[in-house]
C-alpha cells in the first residue's frame, strides 16, 4: 500500500508539473496557428490512443461505450467542452494571456464545487460558501477594473468544469473516454487540414523538424493525462486535488518571469483573491483529512 501511494505520487507530481510546463511547446510552436495545432492535437492524440487501447485491452471499454446511445451523447457533449477549452487554451498561450490561462485553471477548483452544488445537491459549509464568494469578488473586480470580464480565463475555468461533470456522469475510464472524443474530433481536424491555407497544414512539404514538432502534440497530451491516470489508481482524490494547482502555479510563473507578460496590481489583486480562497479551501481539506485520521485512531 505505502508503494502503491508513494509511487502514485510520483506519476502525480509527473502529471501536473508536464501539465505546468506545456505552455513552453505551445508558445514555441506559435509560428503555426492556433487552430492548426489544436488539428494536429486532435489527430496525434487519437493515434496514440487507439494504440494504448488495444495495447491495454480497453477495447471491450470502447465498443461497451459505442453501444450506448446515451453514453455516447455525453461523450459528444464532452467532446464540445475539450474541444472548446484546448483551442482556447492554445489560443492563450499563443497570444501572450498565458496569465490568464493560469487564472482560469485556478477558478476551476471553485467552479466545480459550484456544479457539485447544482447538479449533485453537495452542500457548502461556510468556508467553501467564503471561498466561492471571494472567486466572485475576483471576477467582478475584473469587471470594475477592465470593463470586462475575465473571459478566457472563465471559458477555460466552465469548460474544463462542466467537461469534469460530464465525464463524472458517464464514468468513463480516462484511455477510453479520450479516444472517443479525439474520435470525435478527428474528421473535423483532418478536413480542416485539408482546407487549410496555412503553409505549415501540408505536412508534406514541411521539413521533418516541423513536422516532428506537429507530432509533439499527441505526446504533450497524452503523456501527463496517462500519469494522471496512473496516479488516481494509486491516491485518493483528495490528495490529487493539493497536485492540481502545480499547473497554474507552473503557467503563472512562466508568464511573468520567463515570457515576461505584464503583472499590473490590479491583475495582481486578481490572483491574490482567487489564491485567498484556494488557501482556505486547501486548510479545510487539511483540517477534515487531520479529523478523519484522529476518528480513525479513536
């Protein structure tokens, strides 16, 4: 059990710090379009995919899926919701507002306690009803501040949350639910290749580094989501949610020190808002796990 959980900590600290450190290949490949990337995401991470499935033995997982008309229109729902939050993420990235993406990926935690309180009637104690109420206090002061709302960091904050809620749903396992999505999405991102005016789009005449930068994107993707899997086998969720903010942490360093984007007070406010009410959310979960173990020994 001990290597069990030492080990799912490892492939956990793997996951989320891949996840922190991918804005790197998605700013360097900026010379490509937005749009174009996220094709080629689509597409590699589909190949690789399909090759673990049958690697693994997953394809039972896959055709039970195929055989459930309501399964598989959650599966397009989700698919929607990837498809929405990876392009607006390269989008992002590529746009020098890698900040904030990282703000966005920080919201998602309160986002999700939100839907658990919508659609699975969860209740709020006064410290998540405290922190939910300081990530609105951050967003309107956005709104006072810019004349705007934060909306690539709420796009990707309501698509990666509801995307979460529809994947909860339907209890598809990670490999399985990836490859019918990527699935999904693969007509659209090899015609949108086809059709593409882009010089990069036909890989035939792109030299073999472009292209094996193309490739990339498959590994990028499925290589921090196979450790996240491996790590949710090994811990608990609720170890796995002190992990999740190792990735905005990651984006927000990178955009101020290494890409130099613009940290105005204002913005700073923003944050500091949003990390006042994950800190009371993460003493909360310590407090109840520190309670849970004291019960136990009693």
């Amino acid at each position: 059990m001990q290597t069990s959980s030492r080990s799912g900590i490892f492939y956990a600290l793997t996951a989320f710090t891949l996840w922190a450190i991918a804005p790197i290949y998605f700013k360097e490949m900026s010379f490509v379009p937005a749009t174009e990337i996220l094709a080629h995401r689509v597409i590699w991470s589909c190949v690789i995919v399909l090759v673990l499935i049958v690697l693994l033995r997953y394809t039972d997982a896959v055709k039970t899926v195929l055989r459930s008309r309501k399964t598989l229109l959650a599966m397009l729902v989700s698919t929607v919701l990837i498809a929405i939050n990876w392009g607006t993420f390269i989008w992002a990235i590529q746009n020098n507002k890698m900040l904030s993406a990282s703000l966005g990926y920080y919201i998602n935690p309160l986002i999700s306690i939100l839907l658990g309180v919508i659609f699975f009637k969860d209740k709020l104690d006064r410290v998540r009803k405290a922190a939910v109420a300081l990530c609105f206090c951050a967003v309107a002061f956005e709104v006072v501040q810019f004349g705007s709302l934060p909306w690539i960091a709420l796009v990707l904050a309501v698509t990666f949350g509801f995307y979460g809620l529809v994947r909860k749903k339907v209890a598809v396992d990670s490999f399985t639910g990836m490859a019918i999505e990527t699935a999904l999405l693969l007509p659209f991102a090899l015609t949108y290749l086809m059709l593409s005016p882009s010089p990069s789009a036909n890989m035939f005449e792109n030299s073999a580094t472009v292209n094996w930068l193309l490739f990339a994107a498959g590994p990028v993707t499925m290589i921090p989501l196979m450790c996240f899997a491996a790590a949710a086998n090994r811990v608990s969720m609720v170890t796995l949610g002190f992990f999740q903010y190792i990735g905005p942490t990651g984006m927000f360093f990178l955009a101020v020190f290494l890409y130099d984007e613009p940290l105005s007070p204002e913005k700073l406010t923003t944050f500091v808002l949003i990390w006042s009410a994950l800190a009371m959310l993460i003493l909360d979960s310590i407090r109840r796990l520190r309670k849970t173990k004291t019960s136990a020994i009693i």
